[in-house]
C-alpha cells in the first residue's frame, strides 16, 4: 500500500472516530434541505431539477468547508504530531496529499448523502439527470478547490479558529471574484483590463456555475484541477517554512 | 551510525545549534546533555529529518538526511519531545498505522507489533485511545512507536520524562536492552541518567558541543573526583587533621550537615593518608566514602563557564 493511501485511511477514520464527522454532516444536510425548501422554493416554482439546491451549495460550503480544513494542519501542529509524521518515511507531497484526500473524500459522502433529494425530484418530475451528474461533479470539485485553499491556510498556524477565518476570507474573495462588486475594487486601483479579466476568471462561481448547466466544459475541470493543485504545492511550501516555530 | 559535520541551524539572527559535529558507532548510547534551549532538541530535529540544517550535514548510516531523506528516515526511531501522536486512535489502531507505513507486513508486522506491546508493556491498554491514558502511558506509546520498526538508529529526546521512578528504570532497562546492536541518542537533563544509560555524553549549551566524554570521564573533571568525605563528631578536629596530608589541597565543611570533605591535589590519590590520619589521630568517623566526583557540578561548572565568557 502506498503511503498516501495509508495516511488517507487514517485522516479519513479520525474524522469518524470523533463527533467532528456527524456534527458535521447532519449540519450539512440539514442547512441543504432549509436552502432549498425554504429559500429556494424547491417546490414553488414547478419545474423538476436542483437548480435551487445546487444554487445555495457554494453559500453553504462558504462555511462548512473550511470547518473541515482548519484542523487539516493547524492540528498537526498544536498536538506536535506534525514532527512524527514528518519524520515518518513519507515525502511532503504524500502526507498533503493523503490528508487533502481524505477531507476530501469526506465532504464527498456528505455530499453524496443529499441522494434522496435526487430521488425526490426524479419522483416528483423528469428531470435531466445529465445536468444533475454534472452539477454534482461541479460541486465535488468546487468542495476539492475549497479544502486546498483551506489546507494551505491551516497550514500557516496552530490555531486552528485563525485558518478557519483566514480561509473564509480567502474562499469568499475566490468565490466572488467574478461579481462587480469585487471586480470594481481592482478597476479602481486602476489595474488593466487584462488583470481585471484575469481576476474574473478565477471566480469559483463562474466555473461552477458553467458546469451545473450541464456543460462539461474541459477548461472548467481544469481551471478546478489546476486550482487544487496550485494550493497544495503551496502547502508543501507553506508547511517547510514554517514547521520550525 | 550517526555522522554530523559543522551542523549548524538558523532562526533569523539567532543561532540555534552552531557548528556540532560528532560521530556516534553502532553499540553506544549517547547522552544528550544540556541546559534547555541548549539547541539538543533542535539537533535531534535535524536528525530525524524533521527540521533541514542551515550549514553543514548529518547522515544516518551514510544516507544524508537531506540528499536521501527516506533512506535515512526508514532507519531511524524518533521520539519527538513530549510524544506526540494521535490522540483518538487507539493504541493498537496507532501502532498498526505506523507499522503500514513503516512498511511492515505479514508475520513480520504481526511479531513486531507483539514485540513493542509487550517490551513496553501496553497489552492492557491496546484498544484504549490515546487521549484517555497517564502521561506514563502515552510516553510508552510513542517508545513502541520508535521501536516498532527495529530501527538501526534510535533517537529519543527525553524519554523518561514524566514518568514515576519505576517507569523510568523500565525505560532504562528497555534501553540498554537495545543498546547492543544499535546507535542510540538520548536526550535528557536529568544527570543519573547518563550514568544508568550512557556509555558517552555530549554536553551542548548555546548550541556547541562542550564536552564529549564518557560518564567517568566527566566526573573525573570533578573536584570532587577522588575526593574523601567523611563524618565525624567534632568536624573541626578532623579538618585540622586532614588540612596537614600533603595531597590534600583543601578541606570543606558543608554548612548544613558538618561532612566533612577532603579535596585531592591535581591527579592525586589521598584516600589510604586521610584513613592513615584519622587512625594515628584517634579520631572516629560514623561513615567515610570515596568521591566519584559529581555529574551535577561538572555540568553547571562547564555550562555557566561560557555564558560568563559571552
């Protein structure tokens, strides 16, 4: 077995091995469920698909997401465990990745735990699966691109309540990206057209979006590929900085 | 075996570990000695691979630990300060993970696995997280971590710290029991240790090694080394008596209990002429002991010596 596969088992089994895990998915689905029924008007506007449901997805991940990834390292190193698993035969690259994996991968069973809404819409109407599949996939990579912002920024202190602000911050400037609001903040330092482009397109959102219209766009996988593995080279980065304090 | 060469570590301005070198071979346990924030723990940090040196190089068993990190990392035991590990895994759960990773498997995982439980007596507590148990325990845990593998090299900073004194001399016992085939450093400020567990000592303060000698060869830099101590009745009477032995260079009497001490001249023996004295004098002693000399007074004369010098 791999050293990354066996890191993954274990982050994977301690979030279950603590009320982290439920508290988490129970909050997750229940904010899912109110979002949807409630301010979505899932069942008001009369048309078969998840648009509302998938609509509040990046809000809720907004919170919840780096809830997860605060205690990615923040933990390691409060508790000092950072130093054996470091000193343990790994490379940097497999102990980021194994651990990034595992959030992951939990935030995927939540995710994939929202499955009766799924079925209620397809009991209730005929909705276009296609575009269903696809905004899940959007929405698991969106969730991926999250945690690695807030892996990275976990990685930068001990405390684990200052990542979990830091990568608020940061997720919500990245998921906005695209809006004027924040687009009007660099037109008025005066920044070129280009950058102001370029700071728009990477909007978490924009890309989100163009993928749960069912648009299987290569460029949007990309932009989320490329997205999670830019953070966690930089937590690689981040952690051999810092691991000495 | 552990090579350092001019190893030297760099917080900004401050220097903490400036220029060590040593070479420990297989069969010897080195004690670790040093005031705190002497620079031990950062050194053995650059061992085990934890922290990368600013200057110079260290190698474990020839594998460099910054050129061929794994090679060196899969021979070597550490004990990080204060054992950290994985507080909601349970006992056994930990140690399987790090023997999955230490890449055991099969008969040999199963009989090394049995091996550390047992050595460090940790079959009562196996399925017990790790959060739940004494300091005592946790330690242990993290002592069968770094022996769980069999490593060639072995290195623990301040393994009996915290533990109640029958525990301490179980980890002393497990240690020399190691010793054998190994190369072992041990960090500690506690000075009886080195006598229980060290056949070599470095002592380090402001991060440069000071002295690099066996035990006995520390104590001898004692005065108190071949000293005669001694009590008595009339503890004046006997200083008069022994202040007239020619190889005596001076005679102590401790304020609180009235021993008597005799302090040899430079490579002088001067036991059989304070026996001789006494005899001739008439004098009666309760009790008489030879010196070996003092770790603790060795340390602080060789540790404070340099804070004054800088």
């Amino acid at each position: 077995m791999s050293p990354t596969r066996i890191l993954f088992r274990r982050e994977l089994a301690s979030y279950f091995a603590t009320p982290v895990a439920y508290v988490f998915i129970v909050i997750f689905l229940l904010l899912s469920g109110a979002f949807t029924f409630y301010m979505g008007g899932f069942y008001e506007r009369g048309q078969a698909d998840l648009l509302p449901f998938f609509g509040f997805n990046p809000w809720l991940y907004l919170f919840l997401i780096p809830a997860v990834a605060m205690r990615l390292w923040a933990e390691e190193r409060k508790s000092g465990s950072i130093e054996l698993l470091l000193t343990l035969p790994v490379t940097m690259g497999q102990a980021v990745a194994g651990k990034f994996l595992a959030a992951w991968a939990f935030v995927g069973i939540a995710l994939a735990l929202t499955f009766p809404i799924w079925i209620t819409v397809n009991y209730l109407g005929d909705p276009d699966n296609g575009v269903i599949v696809a905004s899940y996939l959007g929405s698991l990579l969106m969730a991926g691109a999250f945690l690695a912002v807030g892996s990275c920024l976990s990685a930068m202190t001990r405390n684990q309540v200052v990542a979990f602000i830091l990568t608020v911050v940061a997720c919500f400037l990245l998921l906005l990206a695209g809006f004027p609001m924040v687009l009007d903040f660099f037109r008025g330092l005066g920044l070129p057209q280009g950058v102001i482009d370029a700071i728009s397109g990477l909007s978490f959102l924009t890309h989100f979006n163009a993928i749960s219209k069912g648009v299987l766009d290569l460029r949007d996988l990309f932009y989320f590929g490329l997205m999670i593995g830019f953070w966690l080279y930089a937590t690689t980065i981040v952690i051999d900085l810092k691991k000495a304090d | 075996m552990i090579e350092t060469r001019n190893l030297r570590k760099r917080y900004g301005d401050f220097v903490a570990v400036d220029g060590i070198s040593f070479k420990v071979e297989p069969g010897q346990v080195l004690g670790f000695l040093g005031p705190n924030g002497a620079g031990k723990s950062t050194t053995m940090k650059m061992l085990a691979g934890f922290l990368t040196p600013s200057e110079g190089s260290a190698s474990i068993c020839g594998h460099d630990v910054v050129e061929s990190a794994l090679a060196a990392k899969r021979l070597v035991g550490y004990l990080p300060e204060g054992a950290p590990s994985y507080g909601e895994m349970s006992v056994l759960g930990f140690l399987q993970f790090i023997a999955d990773i230490r890449g055991l498997a099969g008969e040999s995982r199963r009989r090394q696995l049995d091996d550390a439980i047992g050595r460090l007596s940790l079959q009562g507590v196996a399925q017990q997280s790790i959060d739940t148990l004494s300091k005592g325990f946790k330690r242990r845990v993290g002592l069968a971590q770094a022996i769980l593998h069999d490593p060639k090299v072995l290195i623990l900073d301040e393994p009996t710290d915290g533990l109640d004194p029958n525990q301490k001399h179980e980890v002393r016992a497990l240690i020399q029991a190691m010793a054998k085939d190994k190369t072992i450093i041990v960090s500690t400020h506690i000075l009886e240790e080195v006598h229980a567990v060290c056949n070599r000592a470095i002592i380090i303060a402001r991060g440069q090694v000071l002295a690099d000698d066996t035990p006995a060869g520390l104590e001898a830099r004692s005065r108190f080394h071949q000293a005669v101590s001694l009590s008595a009745d009339n503890a004046h009477a006997v200083r008069d008596v022994l202040v007239r032995i020619g190889d005596v260079a001076a005679v102590e009497i401790d304020a609180q209990d009235q021993r008597v001490t005799a302090f040899p001249r430079a490579g002088k023996a001067i036991f059989g002429a304070v026996v001789e004295a006494l005899k001739s004098n008439g004098i009666q002693v309760r009790e008489i002991a030879l010196e070996q000399g003092r770790l603790d007074e060795v340390f602080r004369q060789i540790t404070t010596a340099t804070k004054e010098a800088a």
